[in-house]
C-alpha cells in the first residue's frame, strides 16, 4: 500500500474526524490526495466541521459504539480506516466519562476489527498513548520497554490487542503510541488548559523538573497517519525530541508573560507524572516519517 493518490488506498474512512487529532488526519490525508469518509458524534448537531465544503470529504453522524449496524455500513467499501476517536481525554473526573473512555477505546475497537475483518478491509491504523509506559528515568523507551496502564489508561492496550488481532486475521493493523499531543489553544483542548492554569501562576503537568515528557505537535500527528498507510503491521511510538517538565515549564511561563510557574510533585499526578523519554526511531526507521514542527510549535 502506498501513502500516494495512486496507491491502492484511496477511500480512507477517519473516524473521530472532528477532534484535534482528527483534524490534524483530516487535513494531511486530503493533501496527500485521499477521498475521506470523515465519521463524529458531531454532525447533525450544528457544530461547524472542517472541511465542510470540500467535495473529497463525506461527513456522517451516527453511534459507532451502539450500532453495529451503522458501524458497517460506514466501513463498507474503505480501503483504510483510521480511527482517531478520544486520543486523551481532557478530563476523566466521572463515572460517565470513564465509562465512555472504555467504550471507545476498548469495545470500539473491538466492533472495529470485527467489522473490518468481515468486510476485508485490508488495513486498519488506531491511535493509542505512550503514558501506558512505566517511568523510565533518563533511559530511551522504546515499543518493547514495560508499561503499567491503571485504570482508564488500561483500555489503550485492550485497543492495540484488538488491532494485533486485525493483522492476525490477515489484515495489516498499525497502532500509532502517541505522546502527548500539543498544538495552539484554540486547536487543542489540553493546551487551552494548560495555558489557562499557567496565567494563575501553575504548571499543570507535575512532576520532577529534570524528567522527560514526551510530546507531538498536531501538525506532525497527520503526517505520521498518512506514513502509517505505507507501514508494517505493528506497534510504533510517534513522538517528537523529549525534552523534560522544567524545559516545558519555562516555555509554558513565557507564552502567558510569566517569569516562572509553581510546580506540583509527581506524587499529585500519579502515572501522568512519570519521566517518559520515547524514541520513534521504529516508526522512522519503517516509514521515514520524522517530526517537522519547531521546537515547542503547533
């Protein structure tokens, strides 16, 4: 399968389309030449859609998770399918939306596969995180390094096994380990947060100064898709340089005029503080994808 026009992949079908991520997918697939059935909860609700004028784009609604039935009939007759639905979260404060951050990433995954494994789609690529990843310290981490996924964040590895089985089936499944994605506030949720905290005078990502927090621009999160349609089944880390909490909180101090923010300890954040330093030479080395976003950009 080629990432160009002329490839056998031409219908991509993206699921989550309308989120920050999916935005970023949207954007690069159509400028690489694609035909996109572009999939979120929210058309029909009068939000306003990216791309919604463009003749290479079909939006559709609809329930994926409850509705089978629906969920095929949006995958029929995709060469490709992208699923790009809840990366992170913004919050997982409620039963509900804990609830629903398993459903997706779970049991959505898993009517996926099931769903492109009888129409005989022939490659499947997923978004999961790096924070399932243990504290690696200073040391490199790499697609073979140990994790510890409690809780909510578990449900990411349900999903990659759901995609392992894709490829097990015949298909070719790619799982896309994500860092934590930053863009500009108005693109990006998490940042408009951590902006937010920070002209309060507070860093909102606790933990050590000295360790690492892995990270990918928007911008680059789409090139990485439209390279995962060329690459091997498997499970590929897609991060930019890592650099640590004290470099990002100092940057963070001078986007919003401050001299410097207060910290909190790790202990606060519990696995989202841990030092991650993520290597993407694997997905690199299989694609010849590499970041292109300036350091700390969009």
């Amino acid at each position: 399968m080629s990432n160009s026009p002329e490839g056998t992949a031409r219908r991509i079908v993206l699921l989550g389309a309308a989120g920050a991520t999916g935005r970023s997918a949207l954007e690069a697939l159509r400028h690489a030449g694609y035909e996109v059935v572009a999939h979120s909860r929210r058309v029909g609700t009068g939000a306003a859609l990216p791309r919604a004028d463009d003749d290479g784009v079909r939006w559709v609604g609809g329930d994926l998770v409850g509705d089978g039935t629906h969920l095929r009939r949006v995958l029929d007759g995709a060469d490709a399918v992208v699923d790009m639905r809840v990366a992170l979260p913004t919050s997982l404060r409620t039963a509900g939306a804990i609830r629903q951050y398993r459903a997706v990433r779970d049991g959505g995954v898993r009517a996926l596969v099931d769903a492109a494994l009888q129409f005989r789609i022939p490659r499947i690529v997923h978004d999961t995180i790096t924070m399932v990843y243990r504290d690696g310290g200073d040391a490199w981490l790499d697609e073979s390094s140990p994790v510890s996924a409690p809780g909510p964040m578990r449900a990411n590895l349900a999903g990659e096994a759901h995609v392992r089985r894709f490829t097990e089936g015949g298909g070719t499944g790619v799982s896309l380990r994500l860092a934590q994605v930053h863009g500009a506030p108005a693109d990006d949720p998490m940042m408009a947060m951590i902006e937010s905290v920070a002209r309060r005078g507070w860093f909102a990502l606790a933990g050590r100064d000295g360790s690492y927090f892995s990270s990918i621009a928007l911008s680059d999160v789409g090139r990485a898709v439209v390279a995962a349609l060329d690459a091997p089944a498997g499970l590929y880390n897609v991060a930019e340089e890592p650099r640590t909490r004290g470099e990002w909180r100092r940057e963070i101090a001078r986007r919003v005029g401050r001299d410097d923010l207060r910290t909190l300890p790790g202990l606060v954040a519990g696995p989202l503080g841990r030092s991650q330093r993520v290597s993407s030479a694997r997905f690199t080395g299989a694609t010849g994808w590499a970041p292109q976003a300036e350091p700390f950009g969009a």
